[in-house]
C-alpha cells in the first residue's frame, strides 16, 4: 500500500498540532455560526501537560485517558443543551444485559430500555 505523504507525513505544514488548533477552531465557529453546540477537543487537550501521551497512545489513537475526555466533553455538552446523556436510548442492549449463551438473542430485539 503507498501512502500519499510516505514517511514524512509529520514533515507536511498541515500536519502540525498548531494547523490542527486552527482547524479545530474553525469547526467550533462554524457550529457556532450554524447554532449548534460543539466542542473543541483538541482545546480541551491542550489544558493538560504531557497530553500527547497522555491521551493518544501514538499520535493518533486514543486511550483510556482520551476516551474518558471525550466521552465527558460530549456527556456535558448533551447536558447542557438538551438532552442527558443517562436519558439517551441504547441502539443496542447494554452487555449486561446481553445473554452470552445466544448473544443473537439480545441483539435482535427491536427496542432496548436504557438501564
């Protein structure tokens, strides 16, 4: 497989944490603009030292420290303007409830009750 920026993907200008801050700021505007709530995670991030191995386990993907950054801004931002994130419905059951000996079961069921 190539790859259009090869092995100097980070040596590219658009490829810098600052072109990703302008990005992140033009989003925010434009959601703003639109009337719809956002969130800057890439700010949030930035408010902690050593974040980029604290929250991403190699540049790119997140771990459990950045999963839980993102699931709090969302769960507050939901909050905040409409609608909480524990009133949400679940698309499929919780694994709780999944019966592990026929998982088909559980998650043929039309409509899951939020726990």
């Amino acid at each position: 497989m190539e790859y259009v920026y090869g092995e100097k993907a980070m040596e590219q200008p658009e490829r810098t944490n600052e072109m990703s801050g302008v990005y992140a700021s033009q989003c925010v505007e434009l959601a703003r603009e639109l009337g719809f709530p956002s969130i800057s995670l890439w700010a949030k991030m930035q408010e902690t030292e050593g974040w980029q191995k604290k929250f991403f386990s190699d540049g790119l993907h997140l771990t459990e420290e950045g999963n839980a950054v993102v699931y709090r801004e969302v769960e507050r931002v939901l909050t905040e303007t409409w609608l909480p994130a524990s009133e949400l419905p679940y698309d499929f059951p919780h694994h709780s409830q999944i019966d592990w000996k026929n998982p088909e079961k559980s998650l043929q069921q039309q409509q899951c009750s939020s726990i």
